[in-house]
C-alpha cells in the first residue's frame, strides 16, 4: 500500500527486501484488494494533484500521523528515505509542525520511528538546529506569524481574551506560532497547508479548519491546492472526513 502511496507499483515494492513482509502479506492474502487499491491511487487520485512531489510526499505523512498510522508511515517514509523524495529536515519539521495539532501523545511514537529510520539511512542525529526564537522573543515573533497568516485582528482578539482564559491565546502565540511556525526548514505556505491537512484529518474541527482554509488562502495556498491535499489524503482518511473539508474549502472559496 506504501508503494502505491508512493507511486511505486505494489509489485515493484514488492521486491525491497527492507519491506517485503508486509507487501507480501497483503499481495498474497487480500490480492484483490491490493488490485482495485492501487488502481484506485495511481490512475485516479494521482490525476487530481497540483502539489509538487514533495509537499505531495509531506501531505500524504501528516495524513498518516494525524491517524496514527505508525505502520504504513514508516513503509512510507523509508521508501520516501530510499528513493531521495524527502530530505532529514523536511522529515523533522513535519514532526515538529504536527505536535501542536495533534497532540504529544499522537505525535511521540513518530519521532522514535523517524529516528529509527533516519539513523538507518546512515544519517546523524541531531540534525542542525533549525529554531530561531529564545524564551523572551516567542510570544513576539509567533505572533507576528499569527498577523501573517490571520491578519491584524488577532492582536485585538488576545488584548481582549477573558483573564480566565487568557493563557491559551499565550499559549498560541508563544508555543504553537512561536515554537513551531517561526522555525527553519519548511516554508510558512508550507507549514500551513500541513496544518490544513493535519485538521482535516482529525475530523471536528470544523472551526479551526475553516480559519486555517483562510490562512492558506491568505499565504496564496488558493482552492486548487486545497483540494489537492485533500484529494491526496481521501484514501487515507475515508470520506466523511474527506467530504467535511471539502465543503470548508467550497463554502470559503465562493466568489
């Protein structure tokens, strides 16, 4: 299945001895399924992408960490590893991006399997530091993030937060933006079509997704990408959720 993920036939998959057992079980034991599965993935779903093979690559792995597919990630990402379609930062970023999202509890057993393979690969751990603010800048410069993306109306919104709840709007603009969105290694359009997908795949939170569909669109992320990352994702996340954030993008999208 990671082969069809990344748009190697299952049969050539097959042939790696590093992910034979699993391909093998399903080539022998649901065949059928494997048939109609990769038909599915290649001549369908691959027709409908305006993503460079890359962000194609980091949409379909924050899919696969958003729900929890540890397995079918580490098949994925060892191809991605072996065949050169990712780079070590780019695969440490995407990690990084997804833990405000998703949650450390979700996120943690990616960063032991990413390391794992990364180390595999033959490369040394820890990659070079790609952070960029300090503890007394965080909350500064992820907010300045925040404005990029949402506009200036977030300023008022922390100003004007409950005292009671104050500390989350903090929390927002120190950690999730001034942790995660300030740092190097992937772009900020890149980052936030990540997010877009990593909501997406959670399901319920309609809310969320709809201001970061603003976001994208406002970073110049437009429809087309949108629902390219969400063509990429449906075979991982089924329909509802798929149908969910299709309708966000359509209702936000109108002219």
């Amino acid at each position: 299945m990671a082969g069809a993920l990344g748009g190697v036939s299952l049969q050539a998959k097959q042939n790696k001895k590093n992910e034979r057992k699993g391909f093998e079980n399903l080539m022998q034991n649901d065949p059928e399924f494997a048939k109609f599965f990769e038909y599915f993935i290649k001549e369908q779903v691959s027709q409908h992408n305006e993503l460079d093979p890359k962000t194609t690559l980091l949409v379909k792995l924050a899919a696969l960490i958003a729900t929890s597919s540890v397995n079918l990630y580490k098949q994925t990402l060892d191809e991605c590893l072996l065949n050169g379609g990712l780079d070590a930062i780019s695969v440490k970023e995407l990690l990084y991006q997804s833990v405000p999202y998703i949650g450390f509890a979700k996120a943690f057993d990616f960063f032991k399997t990413s390391n794992e393979s990364l180390v595999h690969k033959g490369i040394k751990l820890p990659l070079e530091k790609q952070g960029t603010t300090k503890p007394e800048n965080r909350y500064e410069e992820g907010l300045k993030k925040q404005v990029e993306i949402f506009g200036e109306g977030i300023i008022k919104a922390n100003e004007n937060a409950p005292k009671d709840t104050r500390h989350f709007r903090e929390f927002l603009s120190s950690n999730c933006f001034g942790d995660y969105y300030t740092r190097r290694g992937l772009d900020l359009k890149t980052r936030e079509l990540l997010t877009f997908v990593f909501i997406a795949c959670l399901g319920g939170c309609e809310p969320q997704l709809k201001a970061h569909t603003m976001g994208n669109l406002k970073l110049g992320n437009h429809k087309g990408i949108l629902i390219s990352a969400i063509t990429q994702i449906c075979p991982l996340i089924g329909y509802p959720r798929t149908l969910n954030a299709l309708s966000i993008v359509e209702e936000n999208t109108k002219s």
